[in-house]
C-alpha cells in the first residue's frame, strides 16, 4: 500500500493534536516533519501488512 498525500495530512494533523509536533512550523521543518512522518506510517503499514501475513499463516483473523 502506497502512502498518499492525504494519509500524510491526516497523520501529521493527529500528531500536531497530540502535541508530538508544534502546531507551528518554520518552512524547513515542514519539509522535515514530513518526511519523518512518512518514514513512521510506512513502518506502520509495513508492520501491519506482516502481521496480516502471521494471522495468515497460522490460519486466524485479525479481530
């Protein structure tokens, strides 16, 4: 699964929410912040997508 450009928003608007990046931002952090934001989801996705496959594996479903 590809990360777009909305999931990115979505995910930096929680993280700014819950106080993990500052509601305002200099241009370069911006950029930055992405990037680090993108780099978590796709350890996310990835993490998910293997435990799928583990579930798979052993035969059960995610509840």
């Amino acid at each position: 699964m590809n990360i777009t450009e909305d999931m990115l928003q979505a995910a930096t608007r929680k993280a700014v929410e819950a106080g993990l990046l500052p509601r305002r931002m200099y241009v370069e952090d911006i950029a930055t912040n992405a990037e680090i934001m993108h780099d978590i989801l796709d350890a996310a996705l990835e993490s998910a997508t293997k435990g799928d496959k583990d579930l798979a594996d052993r035969g059960t479903r995610p509840s």
